[in-house]
C-alpha cells in the first residue's frame, strides 16, 4: 500500500501543491498525512501517524526527502528504520530519485549511498566552516560563541556555593543556571590528592 506524507514549515504555507503531487500518483487523499510543522519540530504528528500506520511492504511517498526530516542525516535515518521494518520510501520530485521499496534494485540503493554521502559532506562542511567563523572572531579579539547571558550576579553567587563545596545540581536547584552554563563558566574543582607527594 502506497501512504502519502506531505509537510509544509508554517502554518501560513499551502499543503495543496503536495497532495495534488501525492494524488496524481495514485495515493488517495485518506491515505496523506499532513504536518503544518517546522522540520527542527520534533512534534511531527502526521509524520508519526504515517511511521506507525505503515506495514511491512508498504510505502511512504513524499514530495520531496527534505520533507521527512531536518537534515539529510535526519532522512537517512529514518529510510533506515523504515528499511528495517520492511517498508519503503520513494520520493517524487527530487534531481536524485529514491525509492527504497525494493531492497534488490541496485540503482536505488546506490540514491541512497549518495544521499548518505551528501550527508557526511554536508556535516564536514558545517564543522569546518564553524572553526573558521570561531577562528576569524577570536583573531579579532570577539568571543566567539552563543553571547553570555547569564546575570553576572547569579554566577557570582554560583562560584561562591561552588566554593563552599555545593555539587552542580545543588547550585542548580539555588540558582536556576542550567547545568550546561555552569560548566561553561565555573572553573573545575581542583583535583583531590592521590598520594602522600601530592
């Protein structure tokens, strides 16, 4: 059985394009699951209607992949874990077509190769285009990183419970620092003696 999913970001953009794409294919309308959600979102029910509906030998057909997830990554992952129940993906509009529904087809395997190494690509680039951001403002003299906003005076109060030998999650609970800022910002307790010499 064919299972459509289409997703637009906001709720202000238009699912129709979609679903006439969806439907001229062949899946009726009952069968595509919608989502009026950011692809970051988590909260995806359609998406989660249509994983769980879907039964081995079926297929999920989407407009395009980067309706499935965040990232290519994201996307692949999820064509994994479907794969695994025996459930397949095919998508209809991208310059690289996949459909996944048939394991023994070889150019279909190699779509999804080349998407997984778009995916390495893409996640190489990203860190390395971050370091040179970082590099660049550092060289300037600017912090690099998100801005510190964390009331000057509740760190204060932080390092002086640290000091009088509060843990991290007690100095949470008094302060409500996230654990995360505080590790950024309260320097490492010293290290305990282990021997006699020190």
């Amino acid at each position: 059985m064919e299972l459509g999913y289409a997703r637009v970001s906001t709720v202000k953009q238009d699912l129709d394009r979609q679903i006439d794409a969806l439907t001229r294919e062949g899946v009726p309308r009952e069968r595509i699951y919608l989502d009026k959600r950011s692809g970051a979102s988590s909260d995806r029910p359609g998406l989660a209607a249509v994983i769980a509906y879907a039964r081995e030998g079926d297929v999920i057909v989407v407009h395009t992949l980067d309706r499935l997830g965040r990232t290519v990554r994201d996307t692949l992952n999820l064509i994994h874990d479907l794969a695994q129940r025996g459930i397949g993906v095919r998508n209809l509009a991208d310059p690289i077509r996949v459909d996944s529904s048939n394991p023994a087809d070889p150019m279909a395997q190699l779509a999804v190769v080349l998407l997984a190494l778009f995916a390495q690509m893409e996640r190489t680039y990203s860190l390395e285009r971050a370091a040179h951001a970082r590099a660049v403002a550092e060289l300037k003299g600017r912090p690099a990183g998100r801005p510190v906003s964390v009331d000057p005076h509740r760190l204060a109060w932080a390092e002086r419970l640290r000091a009088d030998g509060d843990s991290i999650a007690e100095i949470v609970t008094k302060t409500g620092i996230p654990r995360s800022t505080l590790y950024r910002h309260l320097p490492a307790r010293p290290s305990e003696q282990l021997t006699a010499e020190g």
